[in-house]
C-alpha cells in the first residue's frame, strides 16, 4: 500500500535524525539503509512508537511511497550516491523525485540532474546543514537541482527545517548543483568563522594574558550583541569546560587542525572563477599549517621572533579592539562569499536569491547569527547589491571597527603573533576601496618578460606592446593567457 510521503536511505546519525524530524511534523517516512539489519534495528529503538515505516529492499521502499515518489539519500558522498541512484532508477517513474542530502561536491550534483532529467527523474541535491542536533529539531535546508521538484517537497523541506521568527530557514536555491554549492560557501565561511575567533582567542590568550575563564567571560559578553551566533556561544561554553582534573580541556588539545575538505572546495572554486575570497582562502591555509605540528615544534626552537609577545597596554581596551577586529573581518568574509555565489551564479547559470541565502543561514546551521539577519535586510533593501560593502549598514560598520581593527593587526604583527584572517580581511579591505593598485607595474612586468601587451588608462581595451630594451621583436604575444 503506498503509504509514506517520502523514504529515506542511510540510517547513520544525520539519516536517523531527519527520519524522526520529518515524524514530529506529521509525515510518514519509509527507512531504509544498505545493511538492512540497521532498519528493523531503528524501527524496535529510535523509531519506535514513530509512523516510520520500514523496507527490506528498494522494490518494497518504492512500493511504499505515495506518487510522485519522493526518495531522500543520506549516504556517504561519492559512489554510494551513484550505486543508489543506479538501482532506483530501473524502480522509478517519469516525475518521481530523487533528494540527494548528503556533502556532495556541486560538480556531482551537476552531473546528477543533468543525467537524470535526461531519464526524466527529477533530482534535487540539497545541503543540510546543523548537525546532528540541527537534523532532528531543524535544520538549514538548501535545495537546488530540477526546479519542477521544489512543489513536491516544499511542505516536507520548509516544515522539518529550522525557523526564524516563524520564517522557515529553507527555500529554493537554483538549477542543478546550486543547493550543494550555497552549502559548500556556507562550509567555508564557517572555515573562516572559527578561524577568526581563534585569532582573537589567540591574542587574548598570548598578548594579553588572560585565563580561559576570563575569555569565557569574553565570549559570554560578545555573544550579546552584533557577534551574536552560535560559533561565539560554543567557544564560550568550550573556554569554561573543565577536564576531570579541574584544568581548562582545551588547553590539552593539540593544536593540529583537521579538515574534511569543503573549506578547500569553496577556495578552489574562488580561484577558477577569478574571486579574491581571501579570508577562507587563509583559513584554509591556516589549518593547513597548524597540522604541521612536529615541523613546527621544531622551527619554534630556531626561528626567532620578537623579544615579547606580552601587550603592555590596557588589556579591557585591547579586547574590545579584538572585538571590533573581529566583527570587520567577518564583514570581508561575508562579503567575500557573497562576492563568489554570484560569479558563480554567472558562471552556471543560477539565478541566486542573495537575502534568501541569508535567511537559509540566519537559522538552523553552524554559522547562524543575529549577523545574517543584517545581511538579509540588506539584500532585501537592494537585491542588486554588488557587494555587501557598500551597503549603508555594513559600510558604517566598517567606519567605526576600522581603527581597531587596524590597531589589532599592528599589535599582532609587532609581537608576532600571527593572524592571518585579520589581516587578510584588511588587506582586501584596502585594496577593494584603493581606486589605483600597483598592477600597472605588473603588466609593465608582463609586457617587458613575455610581450603579454597591457593597455594604457586613457585608452582601456586596447592592447599595446612596447619593446622595454631597444633589442628583441617588437611581436606581442596574443596566446599566452596563463
Ligand atoms: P551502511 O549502514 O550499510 O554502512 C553513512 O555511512 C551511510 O552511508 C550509512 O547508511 C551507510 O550504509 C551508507 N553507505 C556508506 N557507503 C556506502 C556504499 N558504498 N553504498 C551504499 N551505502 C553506503
């Protein structure tokens, strides 16, 4: 009897969790996972007293499931997504619907609705994002792929998701692999977030001095107001978390960082479309070479810095320097992702709704903040914002931190205490708002090694060669492009 609105394959911990999720709002769900055992062994203990029903096979799953079908993946990225969809295309039908919500590179979910629309199966890659605690009481949602999809599970989508002031934080992304791209800037600029906090974390502790207790304290405060998110609230709850011994944990932790790989996504994609996405770029870099503990543990008894790392100045006036420091980074940040979702919209053809990315973020996910409610009133202002920058509330924001987030990185570079994210952020800054770069000399430089032309500011488009020595050709070259 077909019975379940939607079925669910994969029960590890995120598939379980929007199984019971999408149970609370009233759905019924057919479960299946490739080691079926995990089925009945979900239905007897997580599900039990649940609406969820179960299946031994794909052909039972599918038989189950109300028309047009709706079958949600939440498996391994990569080849366990194909194997799936491979076996359910021969059970499925014209309209039926394949939701795949695992961390699918957007390349694959590009591919994936192209190859499936062909077999007019409709395909939708989605983000989630939240965790496991995002997944069963509401997570960010980011669907994209075959649009004629986004009616059929739109009820399902908005109604499991995380709300803000009743505004469901899911809505319909774009074509193809939108869904998974939106949510591969999202993993990035959470890359950048919990960079930018550790800098800070990095300062008070180093130049200044201060107890983990004391930073808690910090984060406590910055957590009410414009820094208010979820990443400033765990840091706090983190600062004061104490191991048995009573000592602060994280100070046991070693300091290598990990990383699953979409941090690195959003920057190589930052660099194929040509976007200065310089803050996760560093943030990604600045995992990189955490992880080279044993090297570095070497090269910290060689390599010298400067005598002090110590601040001797007042220390309350310095953390709320750090602050405002980390607040106008985070505005490049954002700026930054925004800047890459719509050359990447260009690129593939999306039409990107910027203040609805917003809202999908504001709720739900690791980087939710009262900051992206301010983002979302600014596209909502002008949906044609070129650049976050330049609107009224995030320029006057920039105006007031700038001089403190001057003094911060100047603080750190004089006692040597390294903050990438910062100072990239201001360095993009300055550069962003300079109307004359040195990139003349770079393509005097060009011209001069590899007759690369440049053109001259009263003519603009057109090319022209100089011969710079007086001997070699005076031939330009017009196919070397790298
Ligand atoms: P399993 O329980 O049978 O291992 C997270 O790992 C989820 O992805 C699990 O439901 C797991 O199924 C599934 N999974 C991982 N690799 C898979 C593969 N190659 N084929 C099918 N399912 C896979």
């Amino acid at each position: 009897m077909a019975e379940a609105d939607i079925a669910l394959i994969g029960l590890a911990v995120m598939g379980q969790n929007l199984i019971l999720n999408m149970n609370d709002h009233g759905f019924v769900v057919c479960a299946y996972n490739r080691t079926v055992e995990k089925v009945d062994k979900f239905l007897a203990k997580e599900a039990k007293g649940t609406k969820v029903i179960g299946a031994k096979s794909l052909k039972e799953m599918v038989s189950k499931l109300k028309k047009p079908r709706r079958v949600m993946l939440l498996v391994k990225a990569g080849s366990a997504v194909d194997a799936f969809i491979d076996q359910l295309i021969p059970l499925l039908e014209d309209g039926d619907i394949i939701i795949d919500g695992g961390n699918s590179q957007y390349t694959d979910s590009q591919r994936r609705a192209k190859s499936l629309e062909e077999k007019k199966i409709l395909f939708v890659g989605s983000g989630v994002s939240g965790g496991e605690d995002g997944a069963r009481y509401g997570p960010s949602l980011m669907p994209g792929g075959s649009e004629k999809a986004w009616p059929h599970i739109k009820t399902i989508f908005q109604g499991i998701s995380a709300k803000v002031n009743g505004e469901p934080c899911c809505d319909w992304v774009g074509a193809d692999g939108a869904g998974h791209y939106v949510k591969m800037v999202h993993n990035g600029i959470e890359y950048g977030d919990m960079q930018l906090i550790c800098e800070a974390y990095h300062l008070m502790r180093d130049a200044l001095g201060m107890s983990e207790d004391e930073m808690s304290g910090v984060f406590g405060e910055w957590n009410k107001g414009e820094l208010d998110s979820f990443l400033i609230e765990i840091t706090q709850n983190i600062l004061a978390y104490k191991d048995t011994d009573g000592t602060p944990l994280v100070r046991k932790i070693r300091d290598a960082a990990g990383q699953k790989g979409t941090g690195k996504w959003t920057a190589i994609s930052s660099l194929d479309l040509g976007m200065p996405v310089t803050l996760i770029g560093e943030s990604v870099f600045a995992r990189c070479l955490s992880s080279l503990k044993d090297e570095r543990v070497t090269a910290s008894k060689s390599l010298k810095g400067p005598s002090t790392t110590k601040y001797e100045g007042d220390r309350k006036e310095m953390v709320e320097h750090i602050r405002q420091a980390l607040y106008a980074s985070k505005i490049i940040s954002y700026a930054q992702g925004f800047m890459l979702l719509r050359e990447a919209a260009k690129e593939y053809n999306w039409t990107l709704n910027y203040g609805s990315i917003a809202l999908m973020w504001r709720g739900g996910c690791i980087i939710r903040s009262v900051f992206l409610g301010n983002i979302k009133e600014a596209f909502d202002k002008n949906p044609g914002l070129t650049n976050l920058l330049l609107d009224d509330f995030f320029k006057d924001a920039i105006h007031r931190s700038q001089a403190s987030w001057r003094k911060v990185c100047a603080m750190a570079v004089t006692l040597g205490i390294p903050t990438p994210c910062f100072s990239t952020a201001l360095a993009f800054y300055d550069g962003y708002r300079s109307g004359s770069l040195p990139a003349n000399l770079i393509q005097a430089q060009r011209d001069y090694f590899g007759a690369h032309t440049y053109e001259l500011l009263s003519k603009p488009a057109q090319f022209i060669h100089t011969n710079w020595t007086g001997h070699g050709g005076s031939v330009s070259s017009s196919t070397y492009t790298a």
